[in-house]
C-alpha cells in the first residue's frame, strides 16, 4: 500500500509540473514585416503631413490574441497608441496587415529617421522593431480641376490616380490616370462616381500626396 502511494504521489507531482510548465509558457508577438508611407494631405491651412504605418503581425495563439500597437519615435520622445478596435486590418496576398493611415503630430510636420514599433498581445508579451523613415517630399504639391467634362492636373510626381466617391461620400474605385488632361468620359468611371481626389505618388520615396475631392459633375 505503501509503495502505490508513493507511486500515486509521483504521478500527481509530475502532472502538478507539466500544468505548471504549460501554464508559464507564453507565445510573443512578432512583427515580420512593415512599413512608413509618408502621405501628405491638402488643408484649409496648407498640405499636413501623416503617416501610414502598418505591420504583418505573428502570434501563435492567433491575431486575435493581439492587443496593442505603440510606434515611438525616440529621439523627439513621440508616442502613438492603436488598440485592436482602432487599428484598421486589411488582407492582402494571404496576409494580414495591422496598422493606421492616421499617424500624425501636433506640428504639421513629421520626424525622420528611426522608429520603433511595439507589438502587445493580451498576456502582455511585447515583440519589437525597428524602421526608418528618411524620405524626401520631391515635389510640389499637385492639383486637379474638373470643368465642362473635362479633367486638368498640375502634377510632377511620377505616378497620378484618381480616387472616386459615390453621392454619399463612399469610396468606388481607383483609376490610373492615362494623361494629365483629359475627357471625363474617356477615363471610365462608374456611373455611381459623383466626386473625386487626386491620389498622386512617389514610390521610390515611399511618399505620396492627396488633395481634397472635387466635383465630377
């Protein structure tokens, strides 16, 4: 009798550390791959800068385990905080990005150099890592006019589209623009299209520029 309650004892005191063991196990996040898009914005008081930063995110207990996203720029003590009801997730390619288009600083103007991102699940596990930003607005920022069917931009960036919305300000489709100047009716657009931006970029430079919509009609 003895000898089985030993032998019953050492059974549970195995089972004790292999819950134990399993139970302090924690996956942490990783951050496989992103990037900092310089975009800037036509205002009443001028063209503001933002960023769009977004991630590829890993967790092992599934991305719905994830929790938070911190970008810090260090040097200018800069800090900002998405939750997992604010970032925006899109799926492109297989892949699931986190991130937010809305990345912006008092001043109109953003830093350059090194930021750190930091990714959060809800056990509180960090993964982190490094990017930099050292783009160079190149050029001036661009224009579009619509008048009597027509379309005019004023735009030296390398690649020019049009951002189409519908009546009630939703968004319908992207059209590369063939020309700077141009028929409306030549360019396709849906027949839902009431206005639309001028989306214009420098991809080499990872920067782009977007103007305010204007009337199609």
């Amino acid at each position: 009798m003895k000898i089985k309650d030993n032998h019953c004892f050492l059974i549970l005191f195995i089972l004790a550390l292999i819950f134990i063991s399993s139970s302090c196990s924690r996956t942490v996040p990783e951050i496989t791959f992103g990037f900092i898009q310089l975009v800037i914005y036509q205002t009443e008081t001028g063209p503001r800068e933002q960023y769009s930063f977004f991630i590829i995110p890993e967790d092992e207990d599934g991305l719905e385990n994830l929790d938070e996203l911190y970008l810090f720029h260090d040097r200018d003590q800069l800090r900002w905080r998405l939750t997992s009801d604010e970032w925006v997730s899109y799926t492109q390619d297989g892949k699931t990005w986190i991130g937010s288009r809305a990345i912006a600083a008092k001043e109109n103007t953003l830093p350059r150099g090194v930021y750190r991102a930091v990714l959060v699940n809800k056990g509180g596990e960090k993964g982190e890592r490094s990017f930099t930003y050292d783009g160079v607005v190149r050029f001036p920022f661009p224009e579009i006019e619509i008048k009597d069917g027509y379309y005019t931009v004023k735009s030296q960036w390398p690649v020019n589209r049009l951002i189409c919305y519908d009546r009630s300000g939703g968004y319908l489709t992207t059209i590369n623009l063939p020309s700077l100047t141009g028929s409306v009716s030549q360019i396709n657009l849906p027949p839902a299209a009431r206005t639309a931006a001028l989306w214009s970029e420098d991809e080499a430079n990872f920067c782009g520029a977007y103007t305010n919509v204007v009337s199609i009609y």
